[in-house]
C-alpha cells in the first residue's frame, strides 16, 4: 500500500513539474515572440515615415489597445465552463494568424497621406499584423488561468508567471539591437520570428493537452482562500487602472524625450520600454529583490530628478540624457507597478485584474501618444504625468504632518521667483544668470523636504506641479523660445538676448539658426547670409562653390529636408533649387517672416515637396540635378532609410552626367561619415569627407561634417585637389547599410571610439 501511494506521489509530482514547464515555455516564448515583433515590424514601418520618433509612440498606443482586446477576449474565453471549447478557438485562432506570415506591410498602404499620419499609421498596424499580435496578446492571462485550472499546487498564485512572461519580454526588447538587428538582414529576422510563432503554436497545444487531461474540478477551486475572496470593488478597479495608466503615459513621454536627442531607430526606443517590462519582473517576484517600501522611499527623489533635467537639461551629456530620465522613470514605474502586486486580487480574478491593467495601460498610451502631440506645443504630457506619479503613491504612505508649513513656503517662494522674473536689478540680474539652478534647487527641495515630512500625496503633486510651473517660467534656453509641435517632434525657435538671432531647434539640436542685429543692435540689411552648418566657408558652402564652378554656369539643385530654409540663399540668379520636406509645420515655420527670412528674401516662390523624400524624390527625372544635398535630420538623429545603398542608387540616378551627391552627418552620438562611404562605393562612387571645425560656436557657424560622392574626380571639381578634403574608401569588415540591414549600435560605437581618440 505504501508503494502504491510512493508511486502515485511520484507520478504526480512528475506530472506537476510538466505542466510548469510547458506552461512556463508557452508564456516565455510568447512573450518573447509578443515583444521582438514591436521593434522588428517598426523598423519596417519607420522609411514610410521619415524615420520619426513618433513612428514609435503611435506604435505603442496600437499594441496596448491590441493588448487590451486580447486580455478582453482571454477573460471571455474563461467564463466557458467547458475546457474543451476555449483551447480549440484558441488554437484555431493562432492557426488562422500563422496563414498571415511572414510580417508584411499589407498593400495599399504604400505611401501615407498629406495629414492625419497617425491614424494612418494604426490602420497599417490593423491591417497588417493585428491578428497574429491579438492571438499572441491573450496568451498570457488565458495561460495563467488554464494553469489555474490544471490543479497545479502553485494554482491559487500564479502571479509568478506574469514575471516569467516580462522576463521574455524584456529579453526580446534587449536582444534586438544587441544581437538581431547587427546580425542579421529584416527578412532573416522575419523569417525567425515566423519559426518561433509555429513553434509557440505546439507549446501552446500541449498546455491545452495537459489542462483538459487535468482531473476535473470546478472553475473556482483553487483553494479556500481563493473561494471566499470577496470581489475585487469599482473603486479598486479605478486605482488598477490609473496605477498602470501613469507609468504607460511616463513610457512614452521619456521615450519622445530622449529619442529626439539621438536616433530615430529602436536601439534608443527599446531601452525605456524594457526598463518597464523589467519592473513588472520584480514587482511579481514571490520575494522582491528591490521592497516596495524602498520604491516609495525612493519615488520623490525619482520625481525630484526629472525635475533637476528638465530645468538643466543635460543634452551634451549622452549618459546624462539616457542614464538619468530613465533611471528616474524606472523608480517611478517601480513604485506605481508595486501598488498594482501589493493590490492583486485572489487567482479567480485573474483575468478581470489584467484587462484592467491593460486598459489602464491603452489610457496612458493615448493621453501620451495621441491626445498629447495635438494638444501641446510642447512635450507637456511628461511633467503632467510627473505630477499624477505622486498620487500613486498609496494613502497610509501620507500625513498632514508638517504639510501646511511647507506648502505655505513653497508657494511663497513660487510667488517670489515669479515676481523677479518681470523686475529688474542686481537680485533680478543673479537670478536671470543662475536661474537654471535656482528654480532647480527651489523645486527639489519643496519635493524633497515633503518626504521625511510625509506631506500627502495630492499636496505632494501639486508641489511637484508647481515647481514645474516655475521650470516652465525660466527655461534653460537664453531668450524666448517658443514652440511648434507636430507629429514628427517638437520644434523650439529661441530668440537670443537683445534679438540678435532666432535660432531653429529640433529636441536639442541647433537646425539652422539666422542673424537679425548687427552686434551694434541695427538690424541686418539686405540678403541674410546663411550661417550654423551652411556658411560660405563650411563644408557645404564649399562643396556648392565648387559643383557650380565645374559646370561653369547656374546648376540644378535638389535638397532633402528645407530647416529654417537657410540654404535658399546659398542659391545664385537662374538656378532651379527644388525643396523636399516631410513635416509641412517645418515649411510653415521657414517660412513665417517672425522667425526667418531666408526663403521670403532668397526664394519667394518656392514650393517644397511634401512628404517622405524615398517616396517623393523616387518620382523625379532621372538625370536631372547637378547637385543632391541629402540634409534631412529629426534632431541628431538622420532618418536610416535615406541613408542605405537603396537610397544611394535613387540619389544616383536623379543625378545629371557629371553631378554629385552631398550629405551633411554632423551628429554628436552617431558615426555616419563610414556609412555614407560604403554606400556610395556600392553604387560606383567615389567619396570626399570633409570634417573642419569652425572655431566660430559664437557666431553659429558650427562644425560641419559631410560627404560629397560622384561617379570621377572631375565632377567635384577643385574639391579633389583640395586637403580639407579627403578621398575615402569604405572600411574594411564594416557591413553596408541596406534597406534590409542597418547597425545603430555599431555607429554609436564608432562615435565614441573616435572620441576617445
């Protein structure tokens, strides 16, 4: 008899450790294969968009909804008592979507509209991966709750496996720019992912398996506990959607903060996101490697951080700009994401629990990512949802301790420095000087000192507001700046002190910039002249010079990105200069009289070419410019698909018999000089590299960094002979950028390597 119960314990706890297994292989892989798509298909989706930043924010507002129709329909799926009928439609779900595979964009949806690019944009999700990502989108509650239901004795708390899915997640999201971008073509990379989705397909048939050949038992019967649970209240539901709705909208805010200041491709984007996923990990863990009590310890000095960057800023900085928001943020999404695992209900509420979070989630990801860029000029989401951080924070974490007195000196002091900034005088003089760090310091002490003062959380956001106010009073720009926004990023036009120059600027980098005083304070009469990247004597003030010298008479011109449209006046009488633009706010700006008179005073007539210059340039004369300037940046970060070996052999093409190609790689954070180099070789062209710095920062007239390419010698004149210039041939081993491959992290990599040279 006690062999038999020997064997029978054996046998079942062999039979417990199966189902964890494969249970816990489904979710991982899932969720490997839920979060490798997002990068993967965005990447193909970024050239139909000139490579903008938004690209990903839209993104994201398309897989959180996707993600809460798939919690919905999993939740659904688990009111059938009959075991049998959820994992057939299940499986025949993922059958159906692997018959749409490989990824593709689907057709018709070619080239984007004149307006309305977002919508756009989630209808060519919809369309072309909607049903493979909504099948892979339910998998994880629906297989916590099958496990539920497998009488598996860890049932009654299956938490454990959220943790184990964000684990897969974060690795997806980690390994693609690490090992799958540089190592691999976008259709090798498909094709992988296509293979993991079939094999997804049988771990999840053998989970289905293994729960129908489960003994039977009652659809809540995971244990007394379980059973006498009550029902988890609205009011409670509301807090699980608004905790996980602010750290969703914080995602995308950072993310739309930092991916402007480098590259528009999904090395930059993945990192906050997987800083996300990674704090779902630990808040799910059975014992916490980093306590919930240190999070809300730690949450005001998060908030106090952001606070100190935006005031300051820190854009010369790249381990500042990255290292700091997102270490910030990670704290804050660790407080928030703790009350959500501090809250969770008993295992029979799973799946109502994890629509709530994901619709939570969609919220966030809408304020931040749709209902934001059109409402705000500038990236206002990111201090609002700062502020509604603090009210995550849970009520017994707070008291009136002390609240009052620090309210009543922080308002005061708010009061003050307003006062200042319109008076004048010595006080008034040392605050415009150091105002930077005076409204820093008076903001993250009124939110530090609420801290050991326990002031409660609304009072705690509104300080946090406040001093936000105050930032937002004395920007870190000198001068006035004001802001345009529109789908493709923020742009700052800053007036200098006295008026001396309006300077364009897109996230933190100077686009163009032009002289309106005389440095005696009389304005600037006649032609302005070109200055920041494209002054007569830069790199591609030279170039021009010496292309419309060769030919010996007026050239025909054609430039990818318009900026403050400086370069209209490097154009001569009789010459044709043709304008291609993505954003038309960008020819709104450069062409209001307000803010730059370049075009009105060098090319009144102009008429720009909107929209994404590989689709719009693709469409012109073959053999008609003498001169292709390539200058299209969305802050230091230039659009990968404008600069492949495809998008070389278009530039190619449109070139006259002896023309050539210019391209301006001016980045602080991403080496493309080599890239351009490789292209052109591949497309029989020579190249020419100039580099000089300018030594005249105070006069924007900065440091210029270009390439010029042509098919001889001859067709780039006295450039050959000259030793600013330097013949280059492409790097050996370095693997050439092509529509299917592109290496951001190797580019990275170059940039600081040379550096430290």
């Amino acid at each position: 008899m006690t062999s038999i119960s020997s064997s029978a314990s054996r046998s079942f706890g062999a039979r417990h450790t199966l189902v964890l297994v494969i249970y816990t292989a489904a979710i991982f892989t899932s969720a490997l294969l839920l979060f490798s798509v997002q990068p993967l298909f965005t990447k193909m989706v970024l050239p139909r968009l000139g490579g903008s930043p938004a690209v990903w924010s839209v993104a994201m507002v398309f897989f959180q909804s996707l993600l809460l129709g798939g919690y919905a329909y999993a939740h659904y799926l688990m009111t059938i008592k009959n075991r049998i009928v959820p994992v057939v439609i299940h499986l025949v779900l993922l059958v159906v979507a692997m018959l749409t595979l490989p990824l593709s964009i689907a057709s018709g949806w070619g080239e984007p509209p004149a307006s309305g690019y977002a919508f756009w944009l989630l209808g060519l999700f919809a369309v072309s991966i909607g049903l493979p990502f909504f099948a892979l989108a339910a998998n994880n509650p629906m297989l916590q709750a099958w496990f539920v239901r497998t009488g598996h004795p860890d049932g009654p708390d299956p938490y454990f496996l959220y943790a184990s899915s964000n684990i897969g997640s974060f690795l997806a999201l980690l390994s693609y720019p690490v090992l799958l971008e540089p190592m691999f073509t976008l259709h090798t990379q498909n094709l992988i992912w296509t293979c993991g989705y079939g094999l997804l397909i049988v771990l999840i048939a053998a989970c289905g398996f293994l729960l129908v050949r489960s003994p039977d038992m009652k659809m809540d019967a995971a244990g007394t506990a379980d059973n006498d649970a009550p029902a988890p209240s609205w009011a409670i539901r509301l807090r699980w959607i608004f905790l996980a709705a602010v750290p969703s909208g914080l995602l995308i805010a950072v993310t739309a903060h930092i991916s402007t200041d480098v590259a528009a491709a999904p090395l930059l984007w993945v990192l906050p996101l997987s800083l996300y996923l990674l704090t779902w990990v630990l808040v799910f863990q059975s014992r916490p490697l980093l306590p919930h009590k240190w999070m809300l310890m730690l949450q005001p000095v998060a908030i106090a951080g952001v606070m100190v960057l935006l005031a300051v800023g820190g854009e010369q900085n790249l381990l500042l700009t990255l290292g700091g928001h997102q270490l910030c943020f990670f704290i804050i999404a660790m407080a928030c994401h703790g009350e959500l695992a501090r809250t969770r209900p008993a295992a029979r509420y799973l799946t109502g629990f994890y629509v709530a979070l994901s619709f939570g989630g969609m919220l966030g990801g809408l304020f931040a990512g749709l209902i934001a860029p059109y409402t705000f000029s500038w990236i206002a989401e990111y201090p609002i949802l700062l502020a509604l951080a603090a009210l995550c924070r849970p009520p017994e974490a707070s008291s009136l301790r002390g609240s009052s007195i620090l309210w009543l000196v922080a308002i005061a002091a708010a009061l003050i420095l307003i006062w200042f900034a319109y008076q004048q005088g010595t006080t008034t003089e040392y605050l415009e000087t150091n105002r930077v760090w005076v409204v820093a310091a008076v903001a993250v002490m009124a939110v530090l000192l609420a801290w050991p003062m326990k002031v409660d959380r609304w009072k705690l956001a509104a300080l946090v507001a406040l001093g936000l106010i105050l930032i937002r009073v004395y920007p870190a720009d000198e001068g006035r700046v004001e802001t345009v926004r529109s789908f493709f990023g923020v742009h700052k036009i800053v007036v200098t002190p006295h008026g001396q120059y309006h300077v364009l600027m897109h996230g933190t980098t100077i686009h163009g910039a032009e002289k309106f005083q005389e440095d005696d304070g009389t304005p600037v009469k006649g032609r302005p002249e070109p200055i920041s990247y494209y002054h007569k004597d830069g790199g591609i003030g030279r170039a021009i010079d010496a292309i419309r010298e060769r030919k010996g008479g007026p050239i025909r011109v054609a430039v990818i990105g318009l900026g403050a449209g400086t370069l209209a006046c490097q154009s001569a009488p009789g010459e044709q200069w043709t304008f291609f633009e993505i954003d038309q706010t960008m020819v709104d700006t450069a062409k209001n009289p307000k803010y730059f008179t370049y075009i009105n005073s060098c090319e009144p007539d102009m008429k720009p070419v909107i929209g994404d210059a590989r689709l719009t340039f693709a469409k012109e004369k073959d053999g008609t410019y003498d001169l292709i300037i390539v200058d299209a940046y969305s802050s230091d970060a230039i659009p990968i698909h404008l600069a492949t070996e495809e998008a070389m052999a278009i530039y190619k093409s449109k070139l006259a018999p002896h023309g050539a190609v210019l391209m301006h790689v001016s980045n602080r954070h991403l080496e493309l000089a080599s890239v351009v180099v490789g292209i052109a070789e591949e497309n029989d062209l020579k190249s020419w590299v100039y580099n000089e710095d300018s030594g005249r920062d105070s006069e924007y007239i900065f440091t210029t960094e270009v390439v010029v390419s042509a098919r001889d010698e001859a067709d780039v004149g006295k450039l050959a002979s000259d030793d600013k210039w330097a013949l280059t041939e492409a790097t050996e081993g370095q693997r050439v950028w092509t529509d299917d491959y592109s290496n951001v992290l190797g580019a990275v990599w170059r940039r600081l390597k040379n550096g430290d040279e």
